[in-house]
C-alpha cells in the first residue's frame, strides 16, 4: 500500500450494466443518457452489450443505440459481450474495445452460461485473438470474485490463477466484478494482494456493488493498491439480480464526489453528472439510491 493516485478513470457503465438489470426503457431513452453522460468529461462508458435478445430483451436494441448515439472524441466506448457471435456484432458496429465474462466460481459460472470456468476460459481466449485480429482491445472481467452467492467465499489464489491464464491468453485488461456486493476492504486486500503477487503489470479494473454499503470502502481499498480504473453506474442504476429491490451499481456521482474531496482528478464535472443521474432517474421512472442525487454534494 502506497500513497493514492491523484488521478482515476472512472467508467460509466449506467447505459449497459446499469439499464441492463431495470425494466426495459425505449431506444430513444438509452440514446439520450448516453449523449448526456458523453457530456459529463467521463472518459469511457460501456455504451451497450451484444447479448441475444431473447435472453437480455433490455438490450435488444444494442445495433439501434450504438447507431444513434453520439461518439463524442476522447470518450473511449466500449461493449459486453457473452461470445464471439457477440464479438463479431460488436466488431461489425465499430466498437473496439471489448469486455467479457468468466465466473471465479464455478457454480456461478454454470448457473449463467451452462458451463464450467474452464469451459468459458477455453472460449475466452479464441475471442481473445479474434478481437486483437480486427485491432481491438479485449478485457476479462471476473464476476463472483470476492465471494459467491452460491458457493460463499472464493479463495483469493483461484481468482488469482484466472488471471495468471486470461493474461497469458493476451487480456488487454483484467476486471474483479462484485457482482452481488459481497467485496468487504478485508476481501479486497485478499484478492488484490494474491493478484499483484503474480501479476505486477496488468492494467486492473474494479467494479463494486453496493449492495451491503461497503462499495466506496472498497474503492478507497484499492486506491491504496495503486488502482485507478473503476466502474460505477449513474444514479446508481441497475439493481442486484439476487436479492430484488437491492442496490447494485455503487453510483458514479457518490465516487466523483467523494474522490475530487480527496483530490483526486476524474476530469468529471460533477453537476452534469448530477444532471444525467436525474435523467437515468426520469428514465427509468422511479427513485435511484444515490446519496449525492438525493442530498446533492456537500459544497455545490
Ligand atoms: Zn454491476
């Protein structure tokens, strides 16, 4: 543990991870959040996910949305996706930076795609090459990591050799998701700690749920590791797929808020953030679970 960074790259990910766990909005709506998230200064956003309409009807209309969206330079966009007929749409839409899924557990992983994690390692890594083939960029990112709500805790040192394998395999870029909120700061060191000792280099990415409240503890955790990639969602959008009524996504203006007080440089400006929070809120037609959307920032 070091000093902190005094500068992180948040990635806005309410249009995606976030819209992708609320109830179905129209094209139009997913188009307007983006453009005005593009207007934030955030410097990446995970616009849409190329997943089969029938198993994710919310992104349906992934080729619509990315068409109409606004491409605002120096906003870097990029697109999940669960397979390499996911790939090859993203690809064919323009998109070049590329996110995929593998479970740490192997329960949940069978629960999601009918397959254990080496099964989906094996198919990571044709995608892997079929990304960088057409110039793109390829991110794994490893849900269940800080714990699973089928199997409980997942050792640090398993979530660890995925890594060690997803980086031979050529990974541009490795995500921990905590898909069900279940990261404390102790389970954060844990993962982060086994991960370092084996993998000194790689760009690493964090994406916290604050489900149970401990999201900007996480956060402030892994900013002592030296991490300064993380996701977060506006307004806090997308609930928890396990628990109904739960929140997911920690919210992007309460990370904003709380690391420009610290000093730290997002090159987000907050009241537009808070703006777009309101729309994303408008959106989806109920109240979202941002303190700093409720209470407003401490000084504004
Ligand atoms: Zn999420």
């Amino acid at each position: 543990m070091g000093e902190l960074p005094t500068r992180v790259s948040i990635r806005e990910v309410g249009p995606r991870d976030g819209l992708q766990n609320e109830d179905p909005v129209p094209t139009e709506a997913k188009v307007r959040l983006l453009n005005a998230l593009s207007h934030t200064g955030v410097s990446r956003i995970e616009a849409v996910s190329f997943v089969h309409p029938k198993a994710i009807p919310q992104m349906a209309d992934a080729d619509e949305v990315w068409a109409a969206a606004e491409k605002v330079p120096g906003v870097r966009y990029s697109a999940l996706v669960p397979n390499s007929r996911g790939a090859q749409r993203a690809l064919e839409a323009g998109l070049r930076e590329l996110e995929v899924v593998v479970s740490a557990s192997d329960t949940h992983n069978r629960r999601n795609v009918n397959r254990s994690t080496e099964e989906s390692l094996n198919d990571i890594s044709a995608l892997i090459a079929m990304v960088h083939g057409a110039d793109g960029e390829c991110e794994v990112i490893i849900s269940t990591s800080f714990g699973c709500p089928f199997e409980g805790d997942v050792a640090p040192a398993r979530v660890a050799s995925i890594v060690d394998r997803v980086v031979t395999d050529g990974a541009d870029r490795v995500a921990f998701g905590d898909t069900t909120g279940m990261a404390t700061p102790r389970r954060v060191s844990d993962v982060l700690d086994a991960v370092r000792a084996r993998q000194a280099d790689v760009p690493l990415l964090l994406h916290f749920h604050n489900t149970r409240g401990t999201a900007l503890a996480n956060i402030l955790t892994a900013l002592r590791f030296g991490i300064t990639e993380y996701d977060a969602s506006v307004g806090g959008l997308g609930g928890c797929p396990y628990a109904p009524g739960a929140t997911g996504n920690v919210a992007t203006e309460e990370v904003v808020h709380m690391l420009h007080d610290m000093g730290i440089d997002t090159g987000i400006d907050l009241e537009a953030l808070i703006d777009a929070a309101r729309l994303a809120q408008q959106i989806v037609g109920k109240e979202l679970p941002s303190g700093v959307l409720r209470a407003g920032p401490r000084i504004s």
